[in-house]
C-alpha cells in the first residue's frame, strides 16, 4: 500500500505565535511532527508550509516541503493545493497529519491510510479510541463520535454521544456508559487525493457551523469516513505555551 503523509503548517497562530518553527529539544516543532511521519510505512513526507521561514526549516533538516498560498482558509485547503503540486492520482492515499503533533505514533498513521485502504466505499478514514474518563465524555472540547456497523462514522459531536439516556434520567451521571464505549476522536485523517481537491468546493453544512467541526461537511454531502478504533490515546498535542512546555519536557526525559 503506498501512501503520502501531508503536513500543513501555518506560521499564524493566536495562542502560540510561530507554532511550527517552535523549538522541541533542538529542532523546530515540524521537523519533529516529519520525523515521526517518515518513521510510517508513507512513500512520501511532505510539509505544506505558508511560510518561508517553515520552508527553510524543513530544508535545512531534509524534510520536503511545498510552499503554498497564504490565504487558505483552512488545513483543508492548503492541502488540496499540495495535492495538486505533487500531481497525486485521484486514488492516492494522502494521510493528514497535523503540524503540532510531535508524538504521533507512525503505526497510527499506518492505521489511518491502511482503513481507508480496506473501505473502498469511503472517501475519509479518522481514528478513535475509548474515553476513559467522564470529565472527557462531558467536556466540548473532547470530540466525540459515533459508529455504523461496518467502521464508518454516524456523526461526530461536542456533546456527548452515544447520549446515555438512563444514565442523564436523574442529572450528570457519575459513570460512563458501557454499551456502546463512547468514543474520542483523534484528529488525523485519511483521504483519496481526488476527494481533498474536491473537498474545498463541497458547501459547508448548517451542522459544521454549528458544532465547528469541519469533517460533518463530508457526512453532510453523503461521504463515508472509516473509523480506525485505537486500543491507546495518542501523544498530547501542541495549542498553548503550557502544552509546549510539557512536550518539551518529555523529550527533556526520554
């Protein structure tokens, strides 16, 4: 199975000015996040930067990187261009991967592209895993999603869903539901090439605006999305000064 990881970096970001050029134990944030992704089975490692700064990062460290247009209005598509400047086939695999996830494990991304793979039906793969925690399941900020028969996603939510109606009868329940797990979803995405150049020209759905939840759109035009069900949470991600700090340290001890 062959496949491309993408990486789209924006040096522009309210919490954590210049994100990606950000320094982790000696490298800037997107050369780890590279990295990782050429520890996977990908053929390719690409950044999609909107920055000269991100391109000569990724050079002087012998990652490939595209520049692209400065105005995309979102991860989306700027990745469609870099599809486009590749001259990826319609049926190519192409694995997203976000720029501040320095610990993301390559057999994820395996997973990612290899579900899609395995769902010749569908348009998008993502990845889940089992939320342990009830603070997780109550919390809007933990994206929750539910699954048909088959692996692929029935909706995504900011609330919690499956919503446990036994279990909210008398208020906040003090246990999580069992039948089914709820689910957490991990941010990464599988496509085929062809769908993320379309993607951007899909008209955004009523509910995408709604939860602000960007992958509804495809759901909400008839696309399947396949769902890679993870035994184990991913490494923390990168959004504020203080998550840096702790993903600094952890590169300080292992």
């Amino acid at each position: 199975m062959r496949f491309t990881v993408l990486i789209p970096a924006r040096l522009a970001s309210t919490r954590l000015p210049d994100k990606p050029l950000a320094d982790i134990a000696g490298l800037p944030m997107v050369v780890r996040v590279a990295q990782r992704a050429l520890q996977s089975r990908a053929g390719r490692v690409a950044v999609a930067a909107d920055d000269a700064r991100i391109v000569a990062a990724c050079e002087a460290h012998g990652i490939q990187v595209l520049l692209t247009h400065t105005d995309h209005p979102s991860g989306s598509d700027r990745l469609a261009e870099a599809c486009k400047l590749l001259g990826l086939a319609d049926e190519e695999i192409v694995v997203n991967v976000q720029g501040d996830e320095p610990l993301i494990d390559p057999t994820l991304i395996d997973a990612v592209a290899r579900t899609l793979a395995a769902h010749p039906d569908a348009a998008m793969s993502t990845a889940a895993h089992a939320i342990d925690s009830l603070e997780d399941f109550l919390n809007p900020n933990v994206v929750k999603t539910v699954l048909d028969a088959q692996g692929n996603a029935l909706y995504f939510s900011r609330a919690p869903i499956p919503w446990w109606r036994d279990g909210f009868a008398k208020g906040t329940p003090n246990a999580l539901p069992t039948a089914p797990a709820p689910l957490r979803h991990i941010g990464i995405y599988g496509y085929r090439a062809g769908f993320v150049r379309r993607f951007p020209s899909l008209p955004p759905a009523p509910v995408e605006a709604t939860e602000a939840l960007e992958q509804l759109r495809a759901l909400w035009h008839g696309h399947r999305i396949a769902v890679h069900v993870s035994t184990h949470a991913p490494g923390p991600g990168i959004d504020t000064p203080e998550d840096l700090e702790r993903v600094r340290a952890l590169f300080a001890t292992g």
